[in-house]
C-alpha cells in the first residue's frame, strides 16, 4: 500500500509540495478511497502498525478457548502494553 502511495506521490504532486498528511484514522480512510498519495502511505503505516497488535489482540481469545490461564494472563499484559502505548504516545 505505502508503495503505491509513494508512486502517486511522485507521479502526481508537484514538485516542492508538501501536501496534506492526514493523521485521524477516518480523515486517512477517506483520503485514501480519494485516492490522496499521502493518505495512501498513512494507511499503509496503519496496517503496519495495527497488524500486530491485532495477532496480541486474537491471541487472547484463542489462549481463552484452549484454557490456558498462563498464556492469557501473559499476552493480556502484552496487549495492555500495546495499548497503553498507543494511547499515551497520541498526544
């Protein structure tokens, strides 16, 4: 995905613009469907981003199936760390 954006990016924007690089998640998803290059590479960022966190974020529902108490306890302190992240590294 970032690839692409690169290349419209290049292809399309004029030379010294910086463009608009949108940061609000809804703001990228509909910049990206307008087919915006900078919100292209953000989604691509995104999906980096979010890929792990979403196998954490699984991984507790299937270590709860399996009843495996230690492994939920471990990644549940994983995911709480994630999101901690997240959350106090957005501002």
């Amino acid at each position: 995905m970032s690839s692409h954006g690169l290349a419209a990016l290049l292809a399309f924007a004029p030379p010294g613009s910086p463009g608009h690089f949108p940061t609000a998640p809804g703001e990228i998803l509909r910049a990206a469907v307008a087919g915006k290059p900078y919100a292209i590479i953000a989604l691509g960022i995104l999906v980096l981003i979010a890929t792990p966190a979403l196998r954490v974020a699984l991984s507790v529902g299937f270590f709860i199936a399996e009843r495996d108490r230690f492994y939920v306890v471990i990644t549940l302190l994983v995911l709480a760390v994630l999101v901690a992240s997240f959350v106090l590294g957005a501002g």
